[in-house]
C-alpha cells in the first residue's frame, strides 16, 4: 500500500493533536504534511499542497466543512471527522465516503484505512458532488431535533423544548436554558431559523424568541414590544419595529 500525504483540518487543537498521534502509528500509511485550523486556511493549504488525503471536520467558525468542499480546486481523498453523528451517517455511507466519529478511536482508524486501499481519488470530485447534493435534499430541510455546544473534545446536545432564546454574539449564537444556563453554536441565526419549529420566532435582527417562554409582552415605543420571558430570570427582550408584526400575531 503507497503512503498518503495527508493533511488535518479541524479547529479544535486537542482533536488535531490525538488525531497526529494515532496517525503516527501507521507512517507507513500517512505522511503527515501540515494541519490547518479551520475552513478558510484548509482551503489554501490543500489547493496549494494537493494532499491525498484530508481529515475534515464539519463544524467550524467561519467557513465549515461542507462550505468548504464547494470551493475546492483540488479534490483529494476526504475522510469527515465528526462529532455530531446527526451530521451523516446515513449521508456518507450512501456516497461511499468515509467518516469518523470524534474522538477517533485506533479501532475504527484502521477501517479506515482498509477503504483507503480500494477508494481511488479520481471518483472524489463526483462523491463530493454526490454528497452535497444529499445532504441539501435531506438533511437541511428537517427540523432540529437538538442544538450542539461543544466544551473542548465534549458536545452537549440541547433540546429546542428546552431553550428559551437564542442571540447572535460575533461569530457565533449564544442560547439560554429556562434555568439561566448559556450555551453557543456555530449554527446562524438564519440556519436556526429555517430549521427550528414554528414556535421560534425572530423578534429583532439579532435575536429568535421561544414563543412558548413568552408570558407577558408590553407596548413600548415606536411600534416596539418588551417580551417578559417564563425564565429564571425573567429575561426581557425589547424587539425591533420591523418584526412588529410578528408580535401582535403572537398577540392573537
């Protein structure tokens, strides 16, 4: 079996590192050229170096994986490292492509590298394809059925029933429990939105209301609203004019 120049993608440091040393036990297999800390420096890195293969997470600040693949020159061998097992299974089994569950254990490593003996680079270009395609048709458009926040090489799954509402902070959206507790996600507000159940509600550009928490809204000024959340801390959530209709539907 040839050696594979191979190249990490992941923007968690302690998933890069624990994936380099189990791949140093086979350096018969892999040729460990460069790693790269999130979508856009995994981009250069692999048009520029032309790896065979790539270790590739999904969920990434700023551009993620799949946003990624779409802008590819280049298109080596792709081996998806996951830790949201929603993301795929049945997705990557169906184009053939493999996938790992993180954290990556030696077991499942070397399945992998029994695909690689058979998987050759010139079909990725149309399995990429393949992929993207299925994942738009069928998994985009389901409703969310839990919510990731990540804590180190840890994913907490939260239940939508559970959330209170969410706010765009920077790159990312920070969510509250009914009891006080913040989490985050690289989720958009706008991907959250298309995929939450109707009871999720935009009530101003940077914030979507659980409409099922709100036990009191108030007139305010110009059109706007104070909605006082059944929370914790009785959260009060000043809306935007725009989103005015929203509210009074709310209201009926």
């Amino acid at each position: 079996m040839r050696r594979f120049t191979t190249l990490i993608i992941d923007d968690e440091q302690i998933a890069r590192q624990r994936l380099k040393r189990l791949l140093s036990g086979f350096d018969t297999i892999f040729e460990l050229t460069v790693e790269a800390r999130n979508g856009e420096e995994g981009l250069a890195a692999i048009n520029q170096l032309k790896p065979d293969v790539v270790f590739l997470d999904i969920q990434m600040p700023g551009k993620n994986g799949f946003e990624m693949l779409h802008e590819l020159e280049y298109v080596p061998i792709i081996i998806f490292c996951t830790a949201y097992e929603e993301y795929a299974v049945k997705a990557f089994e169906t184009v053939a492509l493999d996938y790992l569950i993180k954290p990556v254990e030696k077991e499942r490593l070397m399945l992998t590298i029994d695909k690689l003996k058979s998987v050759e680079s010139k079909n990725m270009s149309r399995k990429i394809a393949e992929l993207l395609d299925y994942v738009h048709e069928n998994k985009e458009s389901k409703v969310l059925q839990s919510i990731p926040h990540k804590i180190g090489d840890r994913v907490i799954l939260v239940k939508p029933d559970k959330i209170t509402y969410f706010e765009a902070s920077d790159k990312y959206v920070d969510f509250y429990t009914s009891d006080g507790k913040r989490y985050m996600t690289e989720m958009s507000l706008k991907k959250l939105e298309e995929r939450l159940e109707s009871n999720f509600m935009r009530v101003q550009r940077g914030i979507i209301v659980n409409s099922n928490y709100v036990s009191e809204v108030r007139k305010y000024f110009r059109g706007k609203y104070i909605l006082i959340l059944d929370d914790q801390g009785r959260t009060k959530i000043e809306t935007g004019r725009s989103f005015a209709v929203s509210i009074r539907q709310l209201l009926e």
